[in-house]
C-alpha cells in the first residue's frame, strides 16, 4: 500500500561502500582486459570504460588518472598475492621456502593476469642492496632463508650469500609460474607435479645435511 514516508537517506557509510564496489567493479574490468590481450602499456581508460559498462568521463570519478588506476591495480595484486603468501603460516627453515614457493605457484596459476601486472610496474629502486630490503615479497623469501640459516635449518649455495640464495629460489619458481601461464599455456601436462618435484630438488640443496638417493 502506498505511503509518504520518505525513504532513508544514503549515509555515508553507504556512499563509501558504493564508491568501494564501483572501484572494483572497474579493476575487475581492467583486470579481465588485461587476462585476454592487453598489457599496462597498452591498457587504456577508455577501453577500461566500456568493459566496466561506464563512459569515459565516468571513469575520472573513482580515477584521476591512467596512472592512478594502474597504481590501483598494482596494489591490488599484491594484497592478493599476500593473501596467498599467508598460507604459508608459521613453518620454517625448509618447509617455510617450500609453502612459499607452493603459494607463489598457485597465485601464478590462479591469477596469471596479476602476476604479470606486479611484473610490468617499475622496481622500487635501482640499486639491489636497497631492493633486497624493500621489495615485497622478495623481502618474504631473504627473511626466510636468513631465518633458516640462523637457526641451523638452511645452508646458502655455493658462493652466494642469504640474499643470492633467495633470489636463485625466486627465479626458479617465477620461471616456473611464467612458463605455465605464458609460452606452456596451451600445453598439457602435470605441470603442478613438475614444479613441486622441481622445488623440493632445489630445497634439498638447502638442508644443512642432504639425504641420500631415493
């Protein structure tokens, strides 16, 4: 039955939560772009615009700018990524590297479109020693491996110290997770079970005593 009761006004709150989920409608919109064809380069706001179901000028309402919303995006994927790398939990020495690697893997599988966002954006710094203790995650994997080599669990490779260690781990399980989502993404194979054999070799190269033949 009809009555003049006036609706309730929109809060703040309110205003905030559509503002929240207008802005991730348009990053999904970006994000979806960017899984098909496009890459940061080429990404455009008018293209963003359209996916989203927005004009263009609507687009400058939530984003100043192409910068602001490849920033946006940046920030983004690494909270996501975060969220994997979370599962690692409390383990150590070992087994702390392995759940590493093991998350960083699902995440590439998972979310290829973001993994190679977080690697088209520029580096924090130019200079390594300063990129080995600002670099998130890459700061996850050093701690790790100084953590393991402290307390006795992890030994450096040959010739290279805690942050030339982490980097070898790094590069094996990015290439593994760029190859699988690139160049090997219309193969089919047990590419998970590869990669964990794989990463485990390598740990085992870590232990301060590796175990003999299997």
């Amino acid at each position: 039955m009809p009555t003049d009761t006036p609706a309730p006004p929109v809060t703040e709150g309110r205003r905030a939560q559509r503002h929240s989920a207008t802005e991730e409608r348009i990053l999904a919109a970006a994000r979806s772009l960017l899984l098909e064809r496009a890459t940061i380069d080429t990404l455009s706001m008018r293209e963003v615009a359209r996916r989203a179901g927005f004009t263009p000028g609507a687009l400058y309402r939530y984003f100043d700018d192409r910068r602001h919303l490849i920033e946006a995006l940046f920030l983004d994927a690494l909270a996501r990524l975060g969220t994997y790398l979370e599962t690692a939990g409390g383990s150590q020495g070992p087994e702390r590297l392995t759940e590493l690697g093991l998350a960083y893997l699902r995440f590439g599988r998972e979310r290829p479109e973001l993994l190679t966002l977080l690697f088209q954006t520029p580096v924090p710094t130019t200079a390594w020693g300063e990129y080995i203790s600002v670099a998130w995650p890459f700061t996850l994997v050093v701690a790790a491996v100084r953590q393991g080599v402290d307390e006795g669990a992890l030994r450096l490779l040959p010739e290279l110290d805690e942050a030339g260690t982490a980097y070898s781990f790094w590069a094996l399980v990015h290439g593994f997770a760029t190859l699988e989502s690139g160049h090997l993404k219309s193969v089919r194979g047990d590419f998970a079970a590869l990669q964990r054999a794989g990463l485990a070799a390598f740990v085992d190269e870590l232990r301060p005593t590796r175990r003999g033949p299997r």
